[in-house]
C-alpha cells in the first residue's frame, strides 16, 4: 500500500525502566493501547495504523490480549511539526544579569525551605524564539536527542494523533485518537513516565524527574518546602505548571491574612468576658430580668434574655471592633494579591516562554474542526473558512446553555426557599421544647442549646448536604466535549456561586430584616412566621453556616481526591494482576494508573475560586476563614501533587499563558467583596448600633450617663411591647405558671406603648439608618483605594520588560537580519527611475 509504515510486532526486552525502542536509540515518545479480541479487530487497527500515522515509528509489544503500540518521532518530524506549533527554542544563552534575592542575607534559614538542590539544579536560562526549519542552524543545539524535551515530543505526537482521519464518508470525516478512544477502539493513550514515582531507574542517562518530584515537592514530608515549579513545567507543561504556581502564591498570600486573621479571633476570644453589653446579657439583674416576646405564634412561650448567655459571649468572639479592622484589612490584601499574582505571572510568561502566546499558536481542539462543515467569509482575512455552526444555531446553542444553567440556579433558590420553610417550622419546635425545663437529658448542654442555635446548626448541616448533593448532580450532566472551557467556567461557576453562597447571603442580609413586630408579624407564604435573629444580630448564625460549609468541604474534598483515585488504581491492578516473578514494562506500569479526568485540573480551580470566595465575601462574620484555607491549601498542595505523580499516568503538557478565565472571575469577587464585608458590618453585625449608643444614646441629651458608655445598651436596644396588643391568631396560650406578664421585649427601635406614635420607629432607628448609610459611603474610599493600586503596581515588573526586549532584539537581529545582509540588493541608483515613475 502507498505510503504505508510497518508495524513490526516484537516481545518485550526485559528492561522494566527502558523508555527506548529495543535498539536504545529510538525514544518512545507515546502509548497507544488496545485490545486484540480477534483477528478481524486487529487487522481494523492495523490498517489505521499503516495508512494515517505515516509520519511515525510504530512498533507493536504483545502482552497476552493487550496490544501496545510504541509511538517514536523522527527528527524530520519534530522539526517539522515544532514549527506548526509555534514552539520556543533556546536561541543564546541570557546575558542579562538577574537580580539578587532579598533573601539571600537568610540563605542559611530559607535553604531548608526549597527543593534539594543537589536533586534538582538550576537550569540554564537562554534567549528564545519560536522554531523555524529553515534556520535550524542558528538555534542553540548541543545534541539532537535533548533538543527537544520529552514533554514537547509527546506534545507534537499528540497533535498528529488527534488529527489522524480513519474514515471518511462522503461530505463526513471522522478522525482523532480521542474519538476511538471514547468508543472503545482504543484502550488508552499517554505518554510515558520517566520512571517508577518511588524508586530511580535503573536505565543510564535517565532523568528520573518523576521520582525527584515525588520527594521533594509530592511527599508528606515535603509540606514545608517551596514547590520545584520549573521541573512541575518541564514534567507536566504550563498548563499545570501554571495552576500549581498559581496555588502555592494564593496559599503563600493566605499565610499574611491567616495571621492577622487569628490575631482578631484571638482579641476577641480575650474581651469576651469583658464586654459590656455581654454582661448585662448574662446578668441575673438585668438579662434575668428581661422578658423576651414569643418568637412564633401561639405555641412559643416567653423567654428569658440571660438564656442566651452563652451565645452573647460567642457572638463577642466574632462581632468586635478587631473585626472591622480586618474587614477592612481583607479588602486591601484582595487586591494586593490580584495584583502581585499578575506581577507574578508576567514573570512566569516570560521564563517558561508564554508571553506572545496568542490564538494562532494554539491549534483549534480536533472535536471543533470535525464540526466545521458551515462555509462562511472571515470578515478580517477574507478567505473562506469552515465553522461548526451556522448563526441561527449558535443561537439555539446559546439558549440551550442559558437556559440549563438557569434552571439549575432555579432549583437552587427553590431549595433555599425549602430549607428556609425548615427553619421557620423547625424553630417553633424547639422553641416550645428548649425552653421548658423538661430536657434533663441536655442538662450539661442547656446553656449552649437555644432555640435559634439549634435551629441554625441544623439547618447548615441540611443545606450543606443539599449543596454537595446539587454539585454532584450537575456535573454529572452530559455535556459535548466541544464546550469551550471558559464558557464552561463562567457556567459551572455561576451554577457553584449561587449553590454555595446563597444560604449565607439569605442569613447576612435577609434573616431578620422583614420580621415586623408581634403585633402584625411578617408571614413566609402567607402561613410561616419570617425569622428573627438573636439580640445579638444573626452574625453569629452566619458565622455557623460559614464553618460548617467551609470546613465540611474541605473534609469532603481533601478524602474524595485521594480515597477515589488510590481506590480505582487498586481494584484495576487487582483485576489484571500479572505473577510476580514476571517484569513489568514501563508502558504496563502507567496504563495501570488511571487517566487524568479531561475537566480534572478545571475542578482543581473552581474547588480555590469557591473557596476564595469563602474567605472573601464574608470574613467580616468569620475571620478564621483565612486559617481554615491556609491549613486546607498547605493539604491540597501536596494531595494534588501526589495524586497527579503516583496515580494517574502522565498528561499530555498543553500551553497556557495565565489561569485563562478564573482571572475576571477573581476580580470580580474581590469588588463584590468589599460590598459584601460593608453590608454585613453596617446590616448583619450590631456593631453599628453599639456605637450609636457609645457616641450619642448613652450621654447627654438621650443618655443619663456622664461620660461614653456601654451601659444599659440592652436596654436600650429592645422595644417594649404591650401583651394585650397580641393578636389572637399570635396571642401564647396561658401556660401553667402563675406569673402575669404584662409586657414583653423585642429587638427593634420602637417607642414604648401608651406614646402617641406607639409601635413606630424612633429616634435611635433614624439615627442608626443614618450611620449605617454614612459607613457605607465612607467603604467606597475602599474602592477608590483599590483602583489606585491598581494603577501604581505595574502588571509587569520592569526587569521582565527589559529581558522580553532583549529577547526581541535577539530575535530579530539573528533570525531575520543575518538572511536580510546574506540576500543580494540593487544599488539605491538602479531604484530610482522605478521610484520616479511609481513603479
């Protein structure tokens, strides 16, 4: 047959750790992997083979039913195909001299924080640019065999593989390894790894790059050091370079805001017991003598203030004035971090030789050109190009896409509303059972089982299960492999946002806020009694809801990422387990690991971006969230990076200039974050009518006191209400105690029964409003701090501009000047009659 290779069949050598064709000389560059049911499907495969892959070396190793099929690239092939592909290549080394470390006076100390470096030693840094054929001669090459890096050839393999055809039927051409892959043809695909993750090849000139990984950046006593981010690049390609970059910066950033952070939980913990206010909670003399409102219809009873000691002087903990300070704080760090990160960034586009990665160096996905069948007229260039989709069916496309997402988001809000009607259901149990003295069984913890906490730990455990229940059922949709990743960022993103935030912004901004007051109380569906929060506010409440998603998530995630894997690696080598005297190959040894999920790195992202939001969004109401991260980040880090090294096979590297479309998402959530902190502190959080009352209530001409005080701040707080103006649908049934309560407490700014504007907001309302507006009109100073940080850190540092210059020039004076003096030129004398005449 024309144009056909042989496929020679030959027995495996023996050499467990060998990464060369039999002769030693040919490197395999890629793994294809079938199964030989019969000679009919054999032959099938092998007329593939033969006729589309004839730019390849294929060599076939038996092993009872499984086919291996050894891929190698010639050099004519890498040439050519490193050219296509836009790949950068040393030109001179850099002459430019790098700037020292400002931490080179603690090299001492900081040495035990990086890699070995006896294991892992700097490479040398050189000048690129992108490879041409023709001008072989001047890039820097010192051996024809190391040129081209293991990661770049099973690249270039990869792209000849996606786009081989294997039928062709009229106007339809079915080609790409990944569509034989997905129907079965194929077993598997990959490239190989250099060696065994836990032990050194035996095999000469091996790199062993896999084992170096594992001991200085994938192994739990690893925890501490740096990550060895070149060799991550050089292994696994930018794409996942990038990621893990971008990770060890988000968690090195965490550690700053985890210290301050723990310093406010602290400051807090310590002036629990001193707060004023608290006090008079917990005082017999006055909580003890406040009698508070039944907080639902008919069935509640009244209620003592002090009842809820124990959680006034948790709620210390969380709404102090350390906490403003760090809100504020946060907001700053936020986007600090954004703007170092791209800093950061440039730097790496530069050294792993990303910068002018633009769209035409990165080749359309096979699935997208084998829907290409739609003629049209590119409006820029001209020429005739084939699209997937005709305009009216992008349309359709995109209607479809909105629409799922939008009843997904639908579903959620309706199981907001659900765990809502919980809430207000389950309270009014536990608020008829927790307050008689009938729970002897919960005597140890009577003090800390209130009504509104049991209520509010419950329904954050529910809301967590129905968040990880929705999760798991929306990415189980089947979706076409053709869906761009960031349109599926931006969707899977909203879909996460609204599944994992909403239950906490219905708590900080809608719990409590439309609850009127027990005359004419606000009714849920016209048959629930709308939520009141604690006394204290429902900041506490949040604070629950925050731990237990933000902890239970992490939990949940860190087992899942590494039982999973390690589980189905199990059950696979206990399935096709070989006797144990028999030597198994390389290729054998990763086709047992098991293939890197094709959205696997994507999940990784939008697991940090979630739980920056966390960290983020509400740390006005929690301000451990930054330690919960940087404890969860320091595990994820290395649970990644074991699961990517020991249990799965080696990914095709891919390109990738930054983190793609997580930047603007992050961007975005860090300018809600500023609204969302300010909105808490002034609505959610009581800190604002504390300082009302210091300032102005609690002194003369409202106050009695003679100086600033807390002072009766309670007092002041709750309204007054009249037990005969109960309604009848809302009137408490007589209970059997022979006390007459005549009037009853309730948290809002009210004036007194027997007032001419009795029931109506007063003074201290107006003025808090009032507060409230003017703080968070003071926050937009925040913003306008932002954009001038923005503005004075440059994305790009200045010592990048100057090497990406240099880079430039070399470029141009080597590449392209040196043929320009070669090539032959008419005297200037001979040109100017074809000037003179426009010719």
């Amino acid at each position: 047959m024309p144009g056909s290779v042989p496929v020679t069949v030959y027995k495996f050598n023996d050499k467990p750790d060998s990464l060369f064709f039999n002769d030693g000389v040919r490197r395999i560059d890629f793994i294809l992997v079938y199964e030989d049911e019969d000679k009919k499907d054999f032959e099938k495969r092998h007329t593939f083979q033969r006729r589309k892959l004839n730019s390849l070396c294929l060599l076939q190793v038996v092993d009872e039913k499984l086919m291996f099929v050894k891929v190698h690239m010639p050099w004519e092939v890498l040439c050519t195909y490193a050219e296509v592909l836009h790949i950068k290549l040393p030109i001179q080394p850099n002459d430019l001299s790098s700037r020292p470390s400002p931490w080179r006076f603690f090299s001492c100390i900081t040495k035990h924080f990086y890699p070995n470096e006896e294991l892992i030693t700097k490479e040398s840094e050189f000048f690129t640019a992108p490879f041409e054929k023709d001008r072989l001669e001047y890039f820097y090459i010192k051996d024809k065999d190391l040129f081209f890096t293991p990661s770049m050839r099973s690249r270039m393999a990869y792209y000849i593989l996606s786009r081989a055809p294997y039928e062709i039927r009229g106007h339809i051409k079915k080609f790409g390894i990944t569509k034989l892959l997905d129907g079965g043809v194929y077993k598997a695909a990959y490239p190989l790894h250099d060696c065994r993750f836990n032990v050194r090849s035996t095999e000469e000139d091996c790199p062993n790059e896999r084992f170096v990984l594992y001991e200085e950046w994938a192994h739990p006593k690893s925890f501490y050091k740096m990550q060895p981010l070149d060799l991550i690049r050089k292994y696994y390609g930018e794409k996942i370079g990038i990621y893990f970059a971008w990770l060890g910066f988000y968690t090195k950033m965490l550690a700053l805001a985890a210290v301050v952070g723990l310093g406010c939980f602290i400051y807090g913990y310590k002036t629990q017991e001193t707060s004023t206010w608290s006090k008079e909670v917990c005082d017999p003399e006055i909580g003890g003598k406040i009698v508070m409102c039944p907080q639902c219809d008919r069935f509640c009873k009244y209620w003592r203030l002090n009842s809820t000691c124990e959680a006034s002087k948790k709620l210390c903990i969380f709404d102090n004035f350390g906490t403003l300070v760090f809100a504020v704080f946060m907001s700053i760090w936020v986007t600090l971090f954004l703007e170092f990160w791209k800093r950061y960034q440039a730097e790496l586009e530069y050294e792993w030789d990303t910068v002018e990665f633009l769209e035409q160096e990165e080749p359309p996905r096979p699935e997208y050109e084998a829907k290409c069948i739609y003629e049209r007229k590119n409006p820029i260039t001209g020429v005739k190009e084939y699209v997937p989709f005709t305009t009216c069916g992008r349309c359709v496309r995109v209607s479809i896409g909105i629409g799922t997402v939008l009843f997904w988001i639908l579903l959620i809000l309706a199981s907001i509303v659900a765990i809502t009607v919980y809430r207000l259901a389950v309270f009014f149990v536990f608020s008829t059972k927790l307050r008689t003295q009938e729970i002897k069984e919960l005597e140890p913890f009577k003090e800390y089982v209130t009504p509104q906490m049991a209520t509010s730990v419950t329904a954050s455990l529910i809301s967590f299960v129905v968040i990880m229940i929705l999760n798991i059922l929306y990415e189980r949709l089947p979706r076409t492999k053709s869906e761009y990743e960031n349109s599926l960022t931006l969707k899977m993103f909203l879909f996460q946002f609204v599944n994992y935030y909403s239950s906490c912004f219905y708590i900080a901004f809608a719990k409590g806020k439309a609850v009127g007051y027990p005359k004419e109380p606000v009714y849920l569906l016209g048959k629930y009694r709308n939520e009141e929060c604690d006394p204290g506010g429902c900041l506490i409440e949040l604070t629950t809801q925050l731990s237990i998603i933000m902890g239970g998530k992490a939990i949940w995630n860190n087992i899942q990422e590494v039982l999973i894997p390690w589980v189905k690696n199990l059950i696979f080598r206990y399935c096709t387990r070989v006797p144990s005297q028999k030597v198994i190959p390389r290729w054998e040894q990763d086709y047992q690991l098991q293939p890197l999920p094709k959205l696997g790195l994507f999940y990784e992202y939008l697991e940090m971006v979630i739980q920056f939001g966390f960290v983020t969004l509400f740390v006005a109401s929690f301000p451990l969230a930054p330690v919960l991260a940087l404890v969860n980040n320091l595990f994820e880090i290395r649970v990644d990076a074991w699961k990517i090294t020991t249990q799965f096979r080696r990914v095709v590297p891919e390109k990738a200039q930054d983190i793609g479309a997580w930047q603007p998402i992050l961007q975005g959530i860090a300018i809600l974050a500023v609204a969302t902190n300010a909105m808490i502190i002034a609505f959610t959080s009581d800190m604002i009518p504390r300082l009302v009352y210091y300032w102005s209530f609690s002194v003369y001409p409202y106050g009695n006191h003679p100086n600033n005080t807390m002072e009766g701040y309670i007092n002041s707080s709750l309204s007054i209400f009249n037990t005969s103006d109960f309604s009848d649908f809302s009137k408490p049934e007589q209970s059997n105690s022979s006390l007459i309560i005549s009037t009853c407490r309730y948290r809002d700014f009210r004036f007194p029964p027997g007032h001419p504007r009795q029931y109506e907001y007063n003074g201290y309302y107006w003025h808090v409003i009032a507060a409230k507006v003017a703080f968070i009109i003071v926050v937009e100073v925040i913003y306008f701090l932002k954009f001038v940080l923005s503005y004075v850190i440059p994305d790009v540092p200045y010592s990048v501009k100057e090497q990406i210059k240099r880079e430039k020039y070399l470029t141009q004076v080597i590449l392209h000047e040196t043929n320009l003096k070669a090539a032959p030129c008419e005297p200037l004398t001979e040109l100017r009659p074809k000037i003179k005449y426009g010719l």
